[in-house]
C-alpha cells in the first residue's frame, strides 16, 4: 500500500505506476494498493516517489490535507518488508520546483484549483526516478507517525487509512494539437519550432475539443529562456470582456489563464505537470535569452475515471449523435477522483451537479463505484447539527442546504439502479438526520421558515445569487417541496429496510407540506404554483416540483405543464441548464413527454457556437464544462427510449417510450445483471418493438395507456396506435 500527503507519484526503475492518494478527509484517508511485480527485473530495482504538499493557501480547495508525509508498506505475506518506510529510503527536498498562485486569468492571486507549477531546470534533479541515478547525498527519511488503519486501536487520530475504494484513473495518449496563430515568429507548421534569441513569441494550439490531459512539452534552450504554457476552455473577445463568442474563433481573441512555467538552463528537457491540466486552447509564450528555444513537440495524456461506455442511443434524428457525444464527454471530464462541478474553475464535488452526474454514470456506463464513493463522502461531510456540506471534499467549509435534500435523491437513485441494499441501509441515519434539521425550520403553517447559509436553487436570472424568493426569510414553496420529494423517496428506503414506523412518519409529514403548500401557494387563477404565499413571483421551479411532489391538483396539472411552456420570462423565472433536468421530469410526468425532443434548442444552441461540452448556464457563461447540462444523456434512454427501474436493484424494468417525430429509436441501458436493450419504429402509429431483458428481470412495456408484460430474454411486439 501507498499513500501521502498531498499527493504522490510512484516510479519502478523509471516508470509511473501510480499516483494518489485519491481524494478524500483525514478519518478516510485513502491509500492504493499496487502490484509491483509485473514491473521488476532480475537484479537491482529502484522504487521512487515524488510527494508534495500545497498546504492551506496554495491547495485545491478539494484537496484536504494535513502535513506533508509518504508511508509505503509492502504486504505482510510478502517478502519484501525491505520496502517499507521509513527504513532502507533517501529522501531531498527539489529545489528546483516551485508553485505559482494565479487566478483562472493568470493573474496572481489564490486559484481553487490549486496553483500552476514552476521548474528551474538548472537546480532540477533530472534523472532522479531512474536506476542510475546517484542518491548518496540524500537524507535519511524522518518517521513522523505509524501508519494505521481506519478502527485500529489506539490509531493516531490525525490520518486514519482505508483503502481506495474506486480503480485508478484512466490515462491514454492524444491526437496531437494543431497550430493556430503564432505571435513573434512565422508561423510554425510543425515541430520543432526554433525561437531566435531575444525574442518573445506566443504559439496558440487548438485541440479540437475541451480535455482534461497531463500535457508533457519537450524544449531546449539556454540559461536566462523561459516557457510558458498557458491553458484555457475558449479564447475571450477582449483582454477585459466576459465574453466568449464562437469558441472556434481564433482570430483577434485574447489568450487567458492559468499557466506553468519552465526555466531553461541548456539542456533538453521533458516537463509534465504534476497535476492534470483542462484547456481546448494551449499557448506556449517563450522569452528566449542570449540562444534560441527548440520546442521538439508537445504531446498529451487524457485521464479521467475510467467509465466504459457501455450505454448507446440512436434515432432516425442524426442532430442527436452530437448531443449524446457532447454530452458525455462533459461527464468524462467532469469525473476524476470525485465527481466535479467543472474541471477548469472548481473540481470540486458538489452534491446538486453529482445527483445528476450519477445519474448518467448509471445509464451509460453502468459503473456505479464513483457514485458510492460521492454519496459516502458526501454523508462524511455532515456537520454536527445533521447537515451535509454542500461540496465535499473540501478544505472551505459551504453549506448549501437544498442540495442535502439532492444527497437524499442521488441515494434514491443509488438503490434502485444499483444492487447494493446493505449500502444503502448504512446511510439512513444520515437521511434521518437531514430530515430533521429540515423539520426543525418548519413554520406552523406547515412551510419551511428562514433557513440560513447559501440556499442555491438554480443561476435563475430572477433569483439573486441562485437564492429564489422566501429562502432566506421563510415560506419557499420551491424548498419546502424539495423537502417533499426528500420525504418520500426516503419513505420508499425506510420501508424497503424495514423502518415502517419512520417510513409512515416521513409519508405524514410529506402529505402535511404538500397540501400546505397548495394551500397557501397554489394560484388558479394562475394555473401556477406562486413562490411564496405572497403570490408575486412564479417559476418553472416551483410547478416544476409541484407536478413531481403531486402538491398540484390533479386536474390542473396539464394546464400548468402548458404554461410552463408557454409563459414568457417576464412572467415565469426560467430555469437555466441544471434546473431543466427536474422541468423536463415534471412535463414528463404531465404526459409530455413526447415534446422532448423539442426542448433540446438550447443544447442546439450550445453546437451553434462551438462549445464541446456543455456550459454552466446561458452565455455569457463562467464553465464550458458543467456536467449538470449533461442530462439529455439520461433522458434520451429514459424518456425517449423510456428506460427505467421499476424496482430497487433494477430487479424490474419499466420501459415507456415517447417517441416524439422519430420514425425508429433503440438504444442499450447497462443491467447490474447485463443489459437493456429497446429498439422501436413508428410506422403509422403502429409500434414495433424489440427488447432485450437481463436473465431473471421482468418488466413491463407502456404505450398508449395499455401495459405489456415482458420476460427476460428476447422479444419482439406489434403494437396498435
């Protein structure tokens, strides 16, 4: 086992065999566990570790840490207690590397996703992971504490070890870059690329496509040349505009963004940052000194978790092949150690963007140990009073109490996708304890009163800082039926684990809010849900949830699913990009659900202007990469293809397509126990269908108000209009 504070990289005799440890708090302190062997040689070997540490200022704000420190162990039924440390090491501190705090536009200042790095190849130990290398002047490691396992007794309480419960990052190589613009030299139109001495040149390339990659350049120059690689997600209008534009657009655009920085001493030299970098665009900006620069190359690695696509969708719409692909290379890059809200500004793992997230994690990879590990952390996160933390993990402390509610979701999801009951049964304490601080804010009149910290719904241009109307000072009706969705999906647990009495209470206290907030919100002359009693606000929001919550009145809710559609935003607060993900589900749930491929224009959009993944929110947008956006994915294969869990464990499959103007759809959904697979074509009204059921899972398939039963195995249906 492996593992450090921060972070480590593993050599065996030159080459990278791990790096870690992956994210997580002191009590869950992770470690790897790394087969060495496939990596020896008869004779001499040489282990070697590069280890650092940011400490509080210059850390990822996901990076929680405590000092720095390295502890490797071999197995005890292995021979090979040689291998632990401190015993038998070398250590030195590398003076010739160096951090640079700077903002997301390269100016100084603190970044929260940690600093750029800066090498001084003069003073750099060039060679020290390889078996050659001359340690003799090196240091004896110092032992600062015994290593121990999370329980252990008498473990020191400052790092408890459990093992790393997700597979080691995916890493690959690229396609190369290709040069775009060249500023102080002709342009390039290869490598290598000789900058003449004494002079400044900026060299853009353009990967086609936004990446999350260790980029490694390979540069020659001498004493006194500097290089710098400079990374963004797209080119800005101006040196001071918070405008994008058409992100293929290279032309007279201004580079902005973090950067790393190599000093050149004369020799060649390879550098490859530490921690992977997340750009479209790269600029190299050389200043050479009294001999030019030669830039021999610049390759990259992409990484990011390891899912496998194994979920697909297809159409007789082909301008749905681009949003699928779009839309998961968001998610690909938006997951890493954790889930993250964006890999560029934040990388941190916020619980309302990773309900999402694992959602599509669920149906197209199937691959559900990312999510675990987000709900677990998540649930670690709480604070004493009951409250998850907003983001996890994280070293600044953000309440956000909304997305607690989301936490509860993503569990929901978690057990009726995934076959792992016993996991979920040890997260109900946690469930009952956010509950409770909710109930806690209850008003008599059966609303949810003030709540403090960050209350974020949604970037609604209406509601300031994310925050709608009666958050902050009482009687939201969109919080107040979060709560409710909450209550009743963690009913359905309770229940299904034997907890009748918490689940009855949960199911009473659920029916209480909603007909409060019926009662003192619903606006008929509207056909709406208000905000607040107040009445004078509205949201897709609220009769967004209404509809889900079952708050408003049966008969009304085809009305209200029409004008959601149809009320201008001066009358009705739109939703941005996440928050349509629940609008969809709710005119799903009215019987829309064939409308969907229509409410697809602003991902349409998004193509228009060259964007590659999915933005936070409308232009002008922070992130081009927000995997919040990424839910067509889920609902191309659970409502167009209409594929879904009809139990916990997906023990059942319901499947009701909604096919829309599509002529012919099919598509595969990954199984705990194998696959899903639909095919269907509209001929006339008339429904033929072909589906594929795992071994040992029923299910049912819905058209047209009339229900089907199906078997495992292989089926073909002829269905009338």
């Amino acid at each position: 086992m492996v593992s450090a504070d921060n972070r480590y990289q593993l050599f065996v005799n030159g080459v990278r065999v791990s790096l870690g440890p992956a994210r997580g708090d002191l009590p869950h302190w992770r470690y790897e566990t790394v087969d060495l062997a496939p990596h020896l040689r008869p004779g001499a070997n040489t282990i070697a570790a590069v280890t650092w540490y940011l400490g509080f200022d210059l850390s990822p704000w996901a990076q929680i840490g405590h000092a720095p420190g390295f502890i490797l162990c071999a197995h005890p039924d292995d021979d090979a207690a040689s291998l632990n440390t401190p015993e038998g090491w070398r250590c030195a501190r590398n003076d010739g590397y160096g951090f640079i705090s700077q903002t997301s536009s390269g100016s100084p200042g603190p970044s929260v996703v940690g600093p750029g790095e800066l090498v001084d190849a003069a003073r750099y130990p060039w060679g020290w992971e390889l078996p050659q290398f001359d340690d003799s002047g090196w240091e004896e490691p110092v032992a600062l504490e015994p290593g121990s396992p999370r329980g252990a007794r008498d473990a020191p309480s400052i790092r408890w070890l459990v093992p790393t419960s997700i597979p080691p990052m995916e890493e690959r190589p690229e396609q190369p870059m290709r040069l775009v613009r060249a500023e102080g030299v002709p342009m390039p139109d290869g490598w290598p690329i000789v900058v003449p001495p004494n002079t400044s040149a900026a060299i853009l390339l353009d990967n086609g496509h936004l990446t999350t990659a260790y980029p490694q350049l390979d540069v020659e120059g001498g004493p006194g040349s500097v290089v710098r690689m400079r990374y963004a997600e797209a080119l800005w209008e101006g040196p001071l505009a918070n405008q994008k534009g058409d992100r293929n657009e290279v032309e007279g655009r201004q580079m902005r963004g973090y950067r790393d920085e190599v000093r050149l001493s004369g020799m060649r030299i390879a550098f490859r940052p530490l921690w992977w970098r997340t750009y479209r665009y790269l600029q190299l900006e050389v200043d050479s000194g009294e001999r030019p620069v030669t830039i021999h190359g610049l390759r990259s690695a992409f990484t990011a978790y390891p899912f496998q696509e194994r979920g697909r969708f297809s159409s007789s719409d082909a301008s749905l092949v681009p949003i699928w692909e779009v839309g998961w290379r968001t998610v690909r890059l938006c997951a890493h150690e954790t889930y993250m809200d964006c890999p560029y500004y934040e990388q941190l793992q916020y619980g309302g963007d990773t309900r999402i997230q694992c959602l599509v994690s669920y149906y197209v990879s199937g691959d559900g140990r990312l999510a675990r590990n987000a709900i677990a952390q998540l649930d670690d996160s709480r604070l004493p009073d009951g409250i998850t933390q907003s983001r996890y993990p994280s070293h600044q402390t953000q309440i956000i109490p909304p997305f607690a509610l989301w936490w509860i979701g993503m569990l929901h999801d978690y057990w009726v996708f995934q076959d792992d009951p016993g996991f979920v049964f040890e997260r109900l304490p946690g469930v009952r304890a956010v509950l409770e601080w909710f109930e806690r804010h209850l008003r008599d009149d059966g609303l949810l009163g003030p709540l403090p910290w960050w209350n974020f719904v949604d970037w609604a241009r209406e509601f300031p800082h994310g925050v709608p109307p009666g958050a902050d000072e009482g009687g939201s009706s969109i919080l107040s039926l979060q709560m409710v969705l909450a209550l009743r999906e963690a009913a359905e647990m309770e229940q299904a684990h034997g907890s009748a009495p918490n689940a009855a209470r949960f199911r009473e206290l659920a029916d209480q809010i909603s007909d409060a907030v019926r009662a003192r919100c619903w606006m008929w002359s509207r056909g709406l849900l208000a905000d607040t009693p107040a009445a004078d606000s509205f949201s897709q929001h609220a009769t967004s949830l209404g509809i889900l919550a079952g708050c408003v009145p049966p008969d009304d809710v085809p009305r209200a699913a029409r004008l959601l559609l149809s009320e201008p935003p001066e009358r009705l607060a739109q939703a941005t990009f996440y928050f349509r993900f629940y609008v969809h589900r709710a005119l799903r749930a009215a019987g829309l659900g064939d409308e969907y491929l229509q409410w697809l224009q602003p991902w349409r959009d998004m193509l228009a202007i060259g964007l590659t993944t999915w933005a936070e929110t409308p232009e002008p947008t922070r992130s081009d990469c927000h995997a919040w956006s990424s839910h067509p994915n889920v609902d191309l294969l659970a409502t167009v293809l209409g594929v879904e869990p009809a139990a916990p464990g997906f023990a059942r499959v319901s499947i009701a397509p909604h096919l829309g103007p599509l002529t012919w759809a099919g598509g595969v959904v990954p199984h705990p126990r194998g696959e899903v697979y639909a095919s269907f074509r509209l001929d006339h009204g008339r429904l033929s269908a072909r589906i594929t059921l795992p071994q040992g899972v029923p299910g049912v398939l819905s058209w047209r108000g009339v229900q089907h039963n199906l078997h495992p195995g292989d089926q073909e249906l002829e269905l009338p209009g």
